[in-house]
C-alpha cells in the first residue's frame, strides 16, 4: 500500500521544496524592493503573499512611507498587530513597533494635521518595549533616541532623562559606532539647556573617537571638538592639540585656515600636513 | 475618356509623390533611431553597451570637452575588452527640469544626469553614492590624487553634495566657480589716465566717480558697475561678501554650539544687548555707496543685457561668476582684467573693523550630476562618473575647454585662469547672513536693498531695518513652513532608516554588503540631531525676530 502512495509523497514532498525555496526567493525580493524604497514595486510583490509575515510588514511600512499614497491608519494597525504577535521573529517585530511608535510621535507634534489620531498608541511606551526586546542593538539605540529627545524636552523629566541618557551609554554593550549618534544629541542638549560644555565636550570626544559614518559630521565635529576645547572650555592644550589634528586630517578644508589663526591666536606656530602626534 | 486618363494620371502623381515622402521619413527615422542608439557599430553589435550623458550646460567649449571625453572613455574601454558607447545629451536649461522628471518617471532616464530639483526627488529617484565615495577612484591612477578616496579627491571633500535633508551623497560636483569683477581696462585708462586696477573698496569708488564723470564729460551712456538687476545675483553677491567682511569674526562667539552660528544666533544677541545691531546694517550702508555707481532702472537689467552692455565697451566693472571669464575675456573687443571683488579697508569709513577678504576654499561647487536608481547600466554608469570626475578628465573638461575652475584638489592652473582660483590667504571664511533665510523673504530683503539705492535715504541702515520688521510676518510664514518642511524630512528619515535596517539584516548578505547597509544607516542617524537643531534654531528664529525694536538700543 505504500508503493502506491510512495511516488504522490515523493512529489508532494518535492514540490513542497519548491515552494519553500520560491517563498523565500520572493521573499527576498520583496525586501530588496523595500530596502531600495521602491514602494510600489514591493507592494505589487507583496501582494502575492499577502499572509506572509514580512510581505504584512512591508505592506505596512510602505504604506506608512510612500508619501505617494500613505494610508497611514491601516498601516499603524497592521504593525500595531504585527508588534504584538509573539510568533513573529523578533526582527520582524521589533521593526513593527519601532516604525509605529516613531510615527505615532511625529504624527503628535502635528497635532494640526493629524488631531488624536496617533494618540491609541502610548508611543513612549513602544519605544521602551523595543528596546527591552532588542536590546543593544541598531533598533534599540534608535527607539531610545527618539524617546530620550522628547523626554529631554520636557522640564519636569529632564534631570532623570539626562541620567538614563548616561546609564544607556555606559551600558550598551552593542558596536560602539552605534553610540554615535546619541552622543551627538547628547552634546547638543547639554549645551542646549544646561550650558555644559564639559559633558558636551567628553560626548563630543568619544563620537570623534568611536567614529561617525558620514564624512562630512565627522569633520565638523573635529573642527567643533577644537574650538569648544578652546573657546568654551579655554583648554588651551586640547584646543591646540585638537586644531593641530583637524589642519592635518583635513589640510584642504576651509576651516584649515581658520584653525591655523586659532592657533596664532594661541601664540602657536602654524604646522603643515604631517606635524601632528596621533592621539 | 481623355479627360478620365488626364485625372487619372494627376492622383497617380499624387499619391506616387506622397509615397516617396512617406519612404523618406520612414528613412530619416531609421537614420534618428541608429544614432540615437549610438550608431551602426551598436545596431550591427549588439554587445555594445551605450549609455547616455545628460546635461543642461550649453555653455561654450562644454559639449566640446565632454565629447573628446568620451572619445577617451570609449578607447580606455575597448582595451579593457568592453566595448560602450557614450552618448551626450544637452537640454537647454528652460526645459531641463521637466524633461529631467519626465525622464524620471517615465522609467528611461539617462544613465549619467545633472541633478536638479529637491532633496526628495533625489532620495525618491537617485542612486546614493555613499557606499562607492570612500573607494579610490580607478581613473586617478598614476596622478596626484591616485592614493586619495574619490571623496577626498575633491576641493571640499564633498562636503557640497552632501543633501542636508537625508544627509546623503546623490551626487558629486563637476566644477567650481568664485565670483570675481570683469574690468574694462581701456574705458578705465581712458577715466582716470591709468590702468591700475582698484584692490580696496576706495579705490574702487574712486574710479568710478570718475567713470561717471568721464561719461558725462564724453556724453557717453558710461555705467561704472554693470549689475545682473533681474535676478538680483549682483546684490546678492555684495550684500554676502561685504557682509563677511566686515562681521565674519561674528562666527568666532556668536553661537552658544560652535563655530559659525545661524540668524537666530544675531538676533538672540540683538535683542539681550551683546550685540550692536549698526554692525548688520554696514553692509546695507556699504552697498547703498556702491550702488549709486550702478545703471540707472539696474533692477530690470538681466544678464544677457548687462554683457551685452559691458561688450560695448560703455560698463567699467562686470561682476559675475568665474563661469563667465572666458566669455567675458575672449569675446570683448578690448582688454579685459579680471580682478577680486575690492577689499574694505579702514580707509573707508565703515571699515575700521573691517576683516579683509574672506576664503573660498571648498566654496561655490557646482555642476550635480548622479545616477538614477533606474539605469539599465549601474556599472558603467558609475565608471563613468568616476571618469568625468577623474584627476585628468575633469581638468580636460572643465579646465582645458570649458576654462571653469575645476572641483578637485591638486589642480595647478595658468594663465587667466589663475585670477579666478579661490582666494586662501585670510583666516576668515563666509559670515552668516543673518537676513538671508531663503525663499521669498529673502527676495524682499534684496527689493529692500534695490529700493535703499534708488531712493537715497539719509539713513540707508534704519530703513534697511524697519523694511525688514515690516516684513516680519512673511519671514514668520516662511520659517513656519520650513519647521513643517522639517518634521516631514524627519519622517522620510525613519522611512530610510526602516528600509536600510530590513536590508541591513538579509541573512544572505556578504559581511560587506552588511557593512555596507550598516554605514548608511548610521549617515541618516547621524543626521537626526541635526534635524532637531534646524528645527530648534527656526522656533528660536521666529521667537527673536518677533522681539526685535524698531528704534536703536
């Protein structure tokens, strides 16, 4: 009896592995679109698998970023749905939740547009919950700074969100890289609403140090490294080493010459490509 | 019967002569169709790769260059075994926008564009170029730039390119350009009996007070300072540079952040009584003074109008662009100096605290072209970016035919061209503009400075002022719509943040390709803070300039 079903099996079995292997092959092109941001195309593919939990999510998410044709309040929900549906990979679903709760956050500041509409999601809330889902990770860093900003704004939290903003640092135990940008937002708000340039200065030092990925942040930021040490915190030794690094990394920038008369300024000769120690 | 035959005869000519004209257009579109798909060697070839070059520059010697580029290009390639054809495409300016979103939308763009248009036609439509900026760039080997990153290679590091909006790299920059004045060395030795040219504002004024003079001793319609009126660039360009001039060392404390500042900055300072505001209105008085030297109805007198003016000989100062020079130089029928815009100095009134020139390093880049997410040939579009903007091509190009400044670093220039290099030998760069915050309050700043030079008044500086606070409620409007502007970018940002974080976790990535994801993703973080202060700075801006007097502290 089993001879006469062995071949239906074999094939059953067979073509089942062809689906699996064509699943993820369209699956895979789905996220391809996504992540090129052509929204209409990982629609058109999500479409053909619309129970598949990551074609679900792109249909959201694109349906929360196409500005060609958003459809905002079915996306929140599906992600809303997706956020909560433990059997989902927790990739999948920390995404979810951190794409609901940043828009829920933004659509609040524009009150004027979107009135209470984003206000059935504690977007708060989400944020700490991705965090505690993944923590030390891209998403985590990202859900903590958006939260931190908002609690940083408001007076009567602002004391404990500089504290958690330091404990978050001090205990990410993720790539260090990704540490930069939260060091950027917190030298820009400790100068912002306390004036303190020597926190500003140590975030400013670490990001310098840990590196930034946009050519262009990371030499401002060694320029601005320099001239807060110097004229902020009137270091005079770090303010010149600091200027004597930027005039080296960077001899053709404009703010080369600007450093070189800092460093005049400082009664310090002008150096040249090559002159300065490494750190 | 004759009659039949004779009628007969006549259609039969007829439709004889409409056949032959359908054959010829069918004909002529054949020829069209080849050469619009890069000739018989890729009709007859069919593993010729062609791909397309577009641009809206249609200055002199800039088709020229490109087309001996190409010429080179499609030699490099064939050795290399890959045969390409190069086709180049010039649209005149007028149309170049919608033809460029047409081209967008419609799914066949060029493979190769100048860019133009807002930062979310850019991240919607072209390719970033951020994961290819940090490799050398092939092309460069064996000149001064083979061991620089194709970033590094150019003037500002590519610092221009950078889109403020997605802090990414949608393209990169052909050229460069500064501005500088075009004298008419014989009208002028003719004025005054000498052909030294003017280094310090007074001088400059003298001259021509005595441009004026002589032009009414001659009875000669002579206009001291030639101005491109009907954009107001001319007014633009003095009211920037006399600016920086005299309050560049402003960047030096004015922001609590760092180097620099933003208008909130000078009107925060204005308005607790750290900062004189009389300091913001010298230029107004300065260029008030050198307007007077301007044609009279200057305000309608575009740029075609004022060379054409300068060419016959009755103009004495042109300022415009360096893209001009050769023009300016080649074409005029008598001799032609091109000098820095004048400097202030403490013998002018104003200018007691007078900086000097400010540097151009790493400024006025131009000439965006990039790669539309659409290319059928992303390899060879990217190749052939990299060539255009190679050490020696780039220098061809621009330099050699163009007579452009060129947008890389190490570029030795001779001749006339060395009076358009930046100047680097001050330690002070471009002050903020505190009235300049773009868009159409801008314009009525501009209006307002056209007005101070027709009308004479007593007091250029305080009519400057109370125009400007008249005006509040259109720069309020306006930075409105810029904090708006700003909260929907921040949304785009999460969108590209979503999009690189899924691509970013594709197990079947290579360690580079992860790395790769990685990196872009950290750029659009890293721009966030960034976001949030121009978000902050624009709420502060509105907040100040509502608080600002009419009468002096």
């Amino acid at each position: 009896m089993f001879q006469m079903f062995r071949i239906p099996v074999l094939l059953t079995f067979v073509c089942g592995a062809f689906a699996a292997v064509g699943s993820d092959e369209a699956v895979d092109a789905i996220m391809k679109a996504y992540s090129d941001m052509n929204y209409p195309q990982a629609r058109k593919l999500a479409a053909k698998l619309p129970e598949h939990p990551e074609a679900r999510l792109v249909t959201a998410l694109c349906d929360l970023y196409d500005r060609t044709s958003p459809q905002i309040e079915r996306a929140q929900q599906e992600l809303a749905l997706l956020f909560r549906e433990e059997s989902l990979s927790v990739r999948l679903r920390s995404e979810a939740g951190l794409s609901l709760a940043r828009t829920a956050q933004l659509m609040k500041e524009r009150r004027d547009i979107y009135g209470n509409a984003a206000d059935i999601y504690d977007h708060l809330a989400l944020f700490r919950e991705v965090e505690e889902l993944v923590p030390d990770s891209a998403m985590a860093r990202d859900a903590f700074l958006y939260r931190i900003r908002e609690e940083l704004e408001r007076e009567e939290s602002r004391d404990a969100a500089f504290d958690e903003l330091e404990r978050f640092i001090v205990e990410f135990k993720g790539d260090a890289r990704l540490l930069t940008p939260l060091r950027q937002m917190a030298e820009y708000e400790y100068i912002r609403l306390r004036s303190d340039y020597a926190n500003a200065v140590r975030h400013l030092e670490a990001a310098c140090a840990e590196g930034f990925d946009n050519p262009s942040e990371a030499r401002s930021a060694s320029f601005r490294l320099a001239f807060l040490c110097d004229r902020k915190l009137k270091d005079r030794e770090r303010g010149i080493r600091y200027y004597r690094k930027f005039i080296s990394e960077y001899p053709f920038a404009a703010l080369s010459i600007v450093a070189k008369r800092f460093l005049k300024e400082l009664g310090e000769e002008s150096v040249e490509v090559g002159d300065v120690e490494e750190q | 019967m004759s009659k039949n035959n004779d009628e007969f005869s006549r259609n039969s000519r007829f439709q004889r002569f409409g056949l032959v004209l359908a054959i010829i257009f069918f004909l002529i579109s054949v020829v069209m169709v080849i050469r619009n798909h890069g000739g018989t060697e890729t009709i007859f070839s069919p593993d010729t790769k062609v791909i397309t070059f577009a641009h809206w520059q249609l200055e002199d010697g800039f088709r020229e260059g490109f087309e001996e580029a190409i010429k080179i290009y499609e030699e490099e390639k064939a050795r290399q075994g890959v045969k390409v054809k190069v086709r180049q495409l010039g649209i005149p300016i007028r149309g170049y926008s919608q033809w460029l979103l047409t081209q967008l939308i419609g799914g066949e763009p060029a493979d190769v564009l100048e860019l133009t248009g807002s930062s979310d036609i850019f991240n919607q439509y072209f390719v970033t170029l951020s994961p290819y900026i940090g490799e050398r760039n092939p092309w460069n080997k064996g000149t001064p730039l083979e061991n620089y990153s194709w970033r590094e290679s150019f003037v500002d590091d590519m610092l221009a390119s950078l889109d403020p909006n997605y802090s990414e790299f949608f393209s990169v920059n052909l050229f460069m350009m500064t501005v500088r004045v075009y004298a008419n060395v014989d009208l002028i030795r003719k004025a005054t009996g000498s052909d030294k040219m003017p280094d310090t504002v007074t001088e400059w004024l003298e001259i021509c007070r005595k441009l004026r003079e002589y032009g009414k001793a001659t009875d000669r319609p002579v206009i001291p300072i030639g101005v491109r009126g009907f954009d107001k660039a001319t007014l633009s360009t003095l009211f920037y540079d006399y600016n920086a001039q005299l309050n560049g060392d402003l960047s030096d404390f004015i922001s609590a952040y760092g180097f620099g500042g933003v208008p909130a900055d000078a009107f925060e300072a204005i308005n607790n009584g750290t900062l004189d505001r009389e300091r913001l209105l010298d230029p107004v008085r300065l260029i008030a003074e050198i307007g007077q030297y301007f044609a009279e109805g200057f305000p309608s007198i575009d740029l075609e109008q004022t060379k054409y003016l300068f060419f016959s000989g009755n103009v004495g100062f042109f300022i415009d662009g360096s893209y001009n020079a050769w023009s300016m130089v080649n074409n005029s029928p008598f001799e032609v100096k091109v000098i820095r815009l004048p400097e202030l100095t403490a013998a002018h009134p104003l200018g007691g605290h007078a900086l000097g020139r400010v540097n151009e390093l790493g400024s006025g880049l131009g000439g965006k072209f990039g790669i539309p997410k659409r290319t059928k040939n992303f390899d060879l579009a990217l190749d052939f970016l990299r060539f255009i903007t190679s050490y020696r091509i780039n220098q061809l190009t621009m330099v050699e035919h163009s007579r452009w400044l060129s947008s890389l670093k190490q570029v030795k220039y001779e001749g006339f061209m060395k009076d358009l290099e930046p100047i680097t030998d001050t330690g002070y760069t471009g002050a903020n503009d505190p009235f300049n915050n773009g868009g159409y309050s801008y314009r009525r700043v501009l209006q307002l400075l056209e007005k101070i030079i027709i009308e004479k008044p007593s007091d250029p500086g305080q009519m400057f002022w109370e125009g400007f606070l008249d005006d509040r409620p259109i720069l309020t409007s306006e930075l409105y719509e810029t904090v708006l502007g700003i909260q929907r970018t921040l949304w785009s940002m999460d969108g590209s943040r979503s999009a690189l974080s899924l691509g970013g976790s594709n197990p079947s990535l290579s360690e580079e390709e992860r790395e790769l994801f990685r990196r872009r993703g950290g750029i659009t973080q890293e721009g966030v803070t960034g976001r949030y202060r121009n978000l902050d700075d624009n709420i502060r801006l509105m907040r100040e300039v509502e608080k600002l007097k009419r009468e002096k502290n």
